[in-house]
C-alpha cells in the first residue's frame, strides 16, 4: 500500500447534474495519492453513463438498488485500497489542497481516527455548513457554527465531537477496530453513530480548518424524508450509543428534549415535514429492542473514563 493513499467514496443515486463539479474538484487535488470510488444507488438519471463516458478514472460500484447513504458508503469502504477513507457527498466541490490537508491532520494526530473538514455553503463561500459537529448531553446532534460567517472564528485546528459524513475522512485502523457505518440508520445520524463507537474506544475526532469543501445543502437530501430519520435516529442513537453513567445524570434534558421535538412537531402538524418528524419517533420507539441489542457490544468496547465524555459533550442547550 503506498503511504497516504487515500480511497474517496462517493455516494449517489440520481445525481448526474452534482457529479462533474464534485469529481472535477477531485482531479485537480494537489495531493497525488488516492483513488475515486463512486458507489451508485440504483440511478436511473444517466449517472452511469455520464461517469463512463466522462470520467473513466473513476471507480464505479453499481449496487442496483437504494442502500442509502450508509449502504452505498460502506460498499465503497470495502472496495476501498487506502490507508485513509474519505466521505465525499456528491453535491460538494472540494478545494484543490482538501485531500492534502486531511492527510497532514491524520499524520499530526496519530490519536485521531477522524478528521472532519471545514464544510462552507456552495453559494455563500463565506458562510458555514459544519465546522466538525458536536453533541449535547440531551441527546441532540448539530454542525458547529451553521449558518454562521466565517470571520476566522474555526480556524483553530481542535477536537471536535464528530465529522459530518459529507467530507468526514476515517483512518482504515480505527475502521477495521469499530466497523463500518451503521446500514439500520440508512440516512442520517450514520456519522454520529461512527463517531460515538470511535470516541467511546478511545479515537479521536480532530477539526482541520485548511480542509475545505463547499457543499449544496440539502440539494441531496432534507424535506420530509430527512424529518422522518432525525426523529428516528436520534433515537436510535440514544438508545445504542449513549453511555449509562451519563444517562442517569442527564435523562431529565433527554427526555425534555425529545418532548420539545415531538410538542414542535404537533404544533406544526399540517406541514408534511413536522408530520414525518413525530413517524420518525414512534419508529425509533419502536425499535428500541433492536438499538439495544447492539448496545451492549458498543458499550463494551469503551475505554474512556466520564470525565472525557463530559469534556467532549456539548452542555449548552
């Protein structure tokens, strides 16, 4: 394996108007070791035969079906040869130096096994998607400084909770100690799973600032079907990933802030989104048996004492 060889893996299904800005950031990347692996959901728009035709270098997985984004990710993970493994979305253009920068975070942080990059909106350069994401003690994920402008304010290269699976990079060794993206969670929340099963055996997640990718939020994704797996995979999060010992200390704030979410919902019950919102719930409640027959492997693995755990949650609410 040459050293610092990349595998980037780029889900899709149906986006042949992203795909030739996203892959020819790819092939103006200054870092000369990596390979492109597009991992394809079953498209039906032409994805294909525009990558067959147009960009023959890169690799392409036709998995025939909708796997989602988690399916689609881990299929390219196993096809992957690298010694790191990038998550691009489709709908991103990544900055010439972004595969270089990641290299050099990984290389300065031996301890971290992922390294999240400095996401910018697509048509507002100067505003944020994601500086890293974090976590709060009630349960609720987010994107450090969304919709915030950046005056400099992430330009710290610092340890953050987790990285958006938008353009989150994973060191193979971590990989094949946790394993693969969660498939139960098909869409959302995948990556703050990863991250919990990767801080909970001791990896860290570092925020490289000089990483830069510009993503279409929400061009791939959001509306209804994204209200329906946030509700759902919150849950399911909390259920399979969130410790004991923080459980019993803040389950108050957990169970407030899922009562916020599902009070919200109804009040807004005539919009398609806050209906899909309270599904997502009711099926994550449902699946309570199946999050915690994977808990108990998760828990098992943890190195780390509370006084870290605390460190690394976020406490505001």
């Amino acid at each position: 394996m040459i050293d610092d060889f990349v595998s980037v893996v780029i889900p899709n299904w149906n986006g042949a108007h992203h795909l030739p800005t996203c892959l020819e950031s790819l092939r103006g990347q200054t870092h000369p070791h990596f390979e492109t692996i597009v991992s394809d959901n079953g498209s039906s728009d032409g994805s294909l035969e525009l990558l067959k035709g147009k960009y023959p270098w890169a690799r392409v997985l036709a998995l025939g079906e909708n796997r989602g984004f988690a399916g689609a990710c881990n299929a390219g993970i196993r096809a992957a040869q690298g010694e790191f493994i990038a998550l691009l979305n489709n709908d991103t253009e990544a900055d010439p130096r972004w595969l270089e920068e990641v290299v050099a975070a990984f290389r300065r942080h031996p301890e971290a096994g992922i390294v999240a990059s400095k996401m910018l909106l697509f048509d507002r350069r100067d505003t944020f998607h994601t500086a890293g994401d974090f976590y709060r003690i009630d349960g609720i994920p987010g994107n450090r400084g969304v919709w915030e402008k950046d005056t400099g304010q992430y330009d710290r290269e610092e340890y953050v909770f987790s990285a958006c699976g938008g353009s989150a990079a994973y060191r193979r060794a971590m990989l094949d100690q946790i394993g693969l993206l969660d498939e139960d969670f098909f869409y959302s929340c995948e990556d703050v799973d990863l991250a919990w099963r990767a801080q909970l055996a001791g990896w860290r997640c570092v925020y490289a600032p000089r990483a830069v990718v510009y993503h279409k939020l929400s061009a791939t994704g959001g509306g209804a079907t994204a209200s329906f797996y946030d509700g759902r995979n919150f849950i399911y999060l909390l259920v399979k990933d969130y410790p004991g010992d923080l459980w019993r200390s803040y389950w108050r704030a957990i169970l407030r802030a899922q009562l916020r979410i599902a009070g919200e919902a109804l009040r807004a019950w005539r919009g398609k989104e806050a209906r899909a919102r309270l599904r997502g719930q009711l099926t994550g409640i449902c699946h309570i048996p199946k999050m915690l027959a994977k808990r108990r492997s998760v828990q098992r693995s943890r190195t780390v004492d509370r006084a870290y755990l605390e460190q690394i949650l976020e406490h505001t609410q």
